[in-house]
C-alpha cells in the first residue's frame, strides 16, 4: 500500500511478508530467530490470516445466522396461519361436504377438491407475491449494491417454498374435511 495512505504516526519502514506453513508456531518461533540474530532491534508482529479473516467475518456470519433463524421461523408461522385459515374455511363449508358425501362424492374426490381450491389460492399468491416482490426489489436495487432486481433462481425457490409449505399445511384439513359423516354435518344445520 502506499506509504501516503497511512498515519504520520505509522510512517515508519516496515514490511509485510505472508508465510504459508503447516506448523505456524515452529515458523513463527524460526523467522523470530533469524531475524533476531541478524537484526537484533527490529520489532516484528505476527498474525494469522485466516484467523483475521475469521474474526472480520463475525458480525456477517451472525446476520447470516439472525436471518436464517428468523426465515424458519417466518416459515413456522405461514404454516400455522395456513393450517388455521384452512381449517376455518373448511369448517365453513362442513355441511357442503357432507352433503357432496351424502350425494355420492368419495373421500378422495373431497380431499382432491380441497386441494384443488387450494392450489388455485395458492397460485393467486404466487402471481401477487411475484409481482409485489419485483417492485420491491427494484426500488432495494437503487439503495443495495449488488442486488438483481428480477433473480429468476431466488424467485423460483421461494415460490416452490411456499408451494411445499401451503401443500404441508392443507394435507391435514383436507384429510380431515374428507372424513366429515354427511349425517352428523346434516344434523348440524
């Protein structure tokens, strides 16, 4: 680095020499020997580069951690908020389904319709979702350095994400809503 980019204090002769080894304390204890008898006033300093590297990683590396963290967790409470909605929903039309039951419709015609109603809220999230994250990346792309505005690989994992997850979380009300007894939810009404 030039001299000029460092304080008046620091403007001093010195050097800087990386050493690659397998045992850093053996070199270390070497180069302070030889440098000790050749030239008995001069100060050195030894640092570990990887361990330097470490340590200016560590505020990145517990963001990265913080963010992770709260993703499981912001993916636990879409879970729990799908599966509660759904059940809601379902409990809603109890006395359609049981009269679809009481008509003739199967366990699995039942289960695939709820699924299928699903799968279509599903896919009008989607839509939105992508069209509200594109404007919003575009304005984060003019105060973020180094962030796409469209990431098709970051949108398509999220999507299938959520995919995953809205299917995980409709498994047990759409099973459970297949297993209604057309005379109890009959009698309900």
């Amino acid at each position: 680095m030039p001299i000029a980019q460092f304080p008046v204090a620091a403007q001093q002769r010195w050097l800087a020499i990386f050493i690659a080894s397998r045992a850093p304390t053996t070199a270390q204890l070497a180069v302070r020997h030889v440098l000790g008898q050749k030239h008995p006033g001069i100060q050195v300093q030894f640092s570990d580069f990887q361990q330097s590297i470490f340590d200016r990683l560590i505020g990145d590396r517990m963001m990265a951690r913080l963010s992770g963290f709260f993703g499981v967790l912001a993916t636990l409470l879409v879970v729990v908020g799908l599966h509660g909605v759904l059940s809601y929903f379902l409990a809603r039309q109890r006395s359609e389904i049981g009269i679809r039951m009481a008509l003739g419709a199967s366990r699995g015609r039942v289960v695939a319709a709820v699924l299928r109603s699903t799968c279509a809220m599903l896919a009008a999230g989607l839509i939105a979702g992508t069209m509200l994250a594109l404007i919003a990346t575009r304005g984060a792309a003019t105060v973020l350095f180094g962030l796409k505005p469209w990431d098709p690989v970051t949108l398509a994992g999220a999507a299938v994400l959520l995919a995953v997850v809205t299917i995980l979380a409709s498994i047990v009300p759409s099973i459970r809503a297949g297993n209604v007894n057309p005379i109890d939810s009959l009698r309900a009404e």
